[in-house]
C-alpha cells in the first residue's frame, strides 16, 4: 500500500524528496498519513479535491484485493517558525 501512494505522490508533487508517508496496520486496516511540502498541497488535493479522491479509490482498488481496509490523510507539514531579534 505505502509503495503504490509513494509512487503516485512523487509524480505528482514537484519537490519529491519531500514526501513522508507513514503508515500504521491495525487489525486488518491500513491507516496512511501523507505529508508533503506545503507548496505541494494544492497539487496533492486537486481541483474540488479530486485529486485526492481519485488517490483513495486507487488504494482502495487495491485494499480490496489484498482484503484490507484502507484510509488516506492527508497531514500537514511540520512549521517551523523563526524569531528574529
């Protein structure tokens, strides 16, 4: 599951060396957390957030043959902030 997601984000995105993906297996379902670079985001949802929607039908075809249960979130990146002085 995490191999097919991170194969689909970095085509995606335009900073791929900026995509996490952590992935938790708990009693047969499959919880993934996708975080990529905030410039990312709107790439990743798409347009009326079709991108993502088609994104979780894509695992979830593939959930289905593995006999899981899927669910997709999308994370935000940690922010880092600065104090100037």
């Amino acid at each position: 599951m995490k191999d097919l997601l991170n194969f689909i984000a970095t085509s995606l995105v335009t900073k791929p060396d900026a995509v996490s993906i952590d992935e938790q297996i708990d009693n047969g379902n499959v919880n993934l957390f996708l975080t990529v670079d905030p410039s990312d985001m709107g790439i990743i949802i798409g347009k009326s957030g079709q991108t993502i929607r088609a994104i979780r039908k894509l695992l979830t075809v593939r959930a289905i043959a593995e006999n899981v249960r899927v669910n997709l979130q999308l994370s935000e990146p940690p922010t880092t902030t600065e104090v100037s002085s």
